[in-house]
C-alpha cells in the first residue's frame, strides 16, 4: 500500500480559511452505497434515525500560540512558542528560533504570564510557567492566539473572531492545540432538532495534537508511525454505545478523532469499554471497525493519515468517488471546510 495511492490534485483555492457562515451552512457531500447527494449541514437530520447514536468529542482547543521575548543583558528577542502537549511539571513546546533558546532563560509572554526553558532537545523543548490552574488558563487566554493549522496560518494570522470559529459549541475539556474541525458545523438549533427526532449523543474526550498535521514520509503506509494524542472513554459513554448497539442503531462518530477513540477502545474486546490514556491507532485500509457503522468528516489533505482512515472505512473506490466529486463541485477542503457524510 503506497503513499502515491492517497494522492490527488486540490486547487489551492478550494482550500478554506474562514468558515461558513452560520455553521450549518455548510456543504454536505453524503455518501452511501456508491451514490453521491449534495446537500448542507442544516440537512442533516433527514439524514439520521430515531436510536442513532452521535459520538462528539468534546475537548476544547487552547490558544497556544504564543508571542513572547527573552533578554540578555541589553538585548532583547522575540520567541515564538507553539505548546503540544502538558506534562507533569511543564509543557512540550515548539519553538522560533529554537536554536538560540537555552536552557535555564526565562520568556515572557505578558505581564502576567512567563516561562523557564527547563529542557531542551533538537526538535522541541520543555517550559515551566510561572502560573498553575485557573491563573494559567486565565493568562493563556488573555495572552495567547488559536493555533490555526499551518495551511491557514500560512495564508492569514489568527485573529479573535478564530477565538469563537475554531471552538465546537460542546467544548469542555480543555487540552487540544487542533480542533475536532467535523465538529465545527454544529450549532445548538441542530442538535436539539437530532435530538427532538431520537437521535443520541454520547460525549467522548481526545485532545487532538499538533501531529495531526504531520505528512506521512515513508512510501509503504503500513510501516507509518503515528503520534499519540491523549484520550477518554467515560463508563458512561461506553454503556451508551453497548445499549445502541444492543437496540440495532447506528454509532456514527463526528470527526475522525471522536472514531479514532471509540475504535481505541474497543480494541481489546470487539466491545467498547470504559479506557482513558495515549493513543497512537492508525486506521489504513484493512482495518477492522468494531464500533463505527458511518462517519461524518471533514475533506482531508492528500497523502494523509486522515485520508487513509477515510479510505479504510468506505474502499478506496468510493473514496476517490467522494474526492473527485468534491473538487469538481467547489467544495471548501480542510478545517474550515465542508463536510461529508460517509455511510459504507
């Protein structure tokens, strides 16, 4: 299986930078039995049955970038700090320029919010803030900018308005630097009208990770590492997709990272189970699904890890179908983009 086999030509202008407006607005590419149907996200609830059970991940994204400096003596430099993970007494970070950061300096972001550099490595390195809880949720807040994904970031800065955009409205968790970017579409009208049809929601956490950003390098797929991101199945969730199941309906995850987890979860037993920690599943075509009956989904970059797990739940057939329908019909690629419907 070949890195070329997930390749496909996207015109720089079908890539979004803002979303549509309202969320539901839109487009909704539904794929089901090799037929294709145009529709909007405002649509959806034709689309589902009364005992169908949504799987939303509701982590919410931090603002991670970071615009600081740091001093010596006279001379004064702009860092800039994209933070990837929590640890146990710091943060994992990246950094520009890293190679002149060191060990043992302090950066400053604003008044109120400061970091040591207490580790470093070629690639990365560890920050030790001077706040903790609450006090460093307030700071980053106030200090720091949505990590938009470098496709849009290379094109626009952050900016407030991406405050609200790149946040689901059933954000809780905080702890992702990317969003769950299916689940942008949603607005509280539309999940009240699933609701009001029969159709459940069970709420899952994955704190989506910078990696989810990195290309695939090696040209056989299958021996691919992937970054792990950290996770959460409550009891709770996990008896409400046991009963869905039981009662014959169907468990349709919004966006790849809600299916990445359940499928992580029931991976020991064919059933999921209450599990919580680092996950690093990679679905490539040949995967086993114990859980997932459809997908709601964003369109994906080519060559992608997101692109294979598309490809491994509906054939590669229909996901070429799915693709080239998108391009030749406008619609808007990645985070900020349209979404698709895939039902095998």
């Amino acid at each position: 299986m070949n890195l070329s086999d997930f390749d496909f030509d996207l015109p720089e202008a079908l890539i979004a930078t803002r979303p549509a407006r309202p969320r539901a607005a839109a487009r909704l590419l539904v794929s089901q039995g090799g037929a294709l149907r145009d529709l909007y996200v405002r649509d959806l609830v034709d689309q589902f049955r009364a005992g169908d059970r949504l799987i939303l991940n509701n982590t919410r994204v931090i603002p991670a970038r970071l615009f600081g400096s740091r001093q010596r003596l006279d001379a004064v430099a702009k860092v800039e700090v994209t933070l990837l993970e929590p640890l146990a007494h710091g943060w994992r970070a990246l950094a520009k320029p890293l190679r002149k950061v060191l060990v043992g300096e302090v950066i400053r972001f604003s008044d109120d919010l400061s970091a040591i550099v207490a580790e470093k490595s070629q690639t990365d390195l560890t920050l030790a803030f001077n706040l903790t809880g609450p006090d460093f949720d307030a700071a980053l807040q106030a200090a720091g900018r949505m990590p938009l994904p470098p496709y849009i970031a290379a094109k626009r800065p952050a900016d407030a308005q991406d405050n609200d955009d790149y946040q689901t409205v059933f954000a809780r968790h905080p702890g992702a630097v990317a969003a769950p970017t299916a689940s942008l579409h949603f607005e509280p009208w539309l999940l009240q009208a699933l609701a009001d049809k029969g159709v459940t929601f069970s709420e899952v956490t994955l704190h989506v990770g910078a990696g989810t950003f990195l290309p695939v390098k090696v040209e056989d797929v299958t021996t691919h590492k992937m970054h792990a991101e950290w996770g959460e199945v409550t009891p709770q969730a996990a008896d409400e997709i046991a009963a869905t199941k039981q009662a014959g309906g169907r468990i349709i995850p919004v966006g790849t990272t809600a299916l990445r987890l359940i499928e992580t979860a029931a991976l020991a037993s064919g059933q999921v189970q209450a599990w919580r920690g680092p996950t690093d599943i990679f679905i490539y075509p040949g995967f086993r699904f114990a859980v997932t009956d459809a997908l709601m989904t964003n369109f994906h970059l080519p060559k992608s890890t997101l692109l294979m797990l598309v490809s491994a739940l509906i054939g590669m057939d229909q996901m070429r179908q799915v693709y080239a329908h998108a391009v030749a019909n406008g619609y808007r690629f990645f985070s900020y983009g349209d979404s698709s419907l895939l039902i095998p």
